[in-house]
C-alpha cells in the first residue's frame, strides 16, 4: 500500500479524516514544500498485557516503579501498672 503523501497545510485542515484513514493501516507522509518532515503510522497493537508493558517501560526508564506502600504499624501501648489498666477498663464497662 502506497502512503499517502500531503502537505503542512492540508494536514492541518483535514487532520481528523487522516486519523480516520490510519486507523484503517494506512501511512500518512507529511511534507513541507515538497520534502517529508513526518510520518504518521498506525500505532502497533502489542501483545503484552498491560502489567508487561509497564515492566517494559520502568526497565527503559521511561517510567519509575511503584513504592512499595509502607506498612502503617501503631504505636506500642503505654505501659501502665496492672491495678491502673484494669480501672480503666472497668470503668469503660460500666460506662
């Protein structure tokens, strides 16, 4: 399939229906006063699963890893003596 070759200007203007015709496989070659300055290609479906591909992309650095999220751990009780503790408790039942 021959790619289709357009101008700047016309790029612009008729951007959306190239899309559309990229979509469908088509290559899009953009010029400049007669010369190639771009080329627009389908993207290629890949087959990796999205956790590979962002393996992928954190081995290329192109993106960092996730931190591990870190364990949230409560505060150690205060220790009280044995008589004051069981007060406490005992008036939070009764309450």
């Amino acid at each position: 399939m021959q790619p289709i070759r357009i101008g700047v200007r016309e790029a612009k203007i008729y951007l959306s229906k190239l899309l559309e015709d990229v979509q469908k496989g088509k290559e899009i070659i953009i010029t400049n006063h007669g010369k190639p300055v771009g080329k627009i290609i389908p993207v290629p479906q890949d087959s990796l699963s999205l956790g590979e591909r962002i393996e992928k992309l954190e081995r290329q650095g192109w993106i960092e890893p996730r931190k591990a999220k870190e364990e949230s751990r409560l505060p150690s009780p205060l220790p009280l003596p044995d008589e004051i503790s069981q007060r406490y408790l005992q008036e939070d039942r009764d309450s």
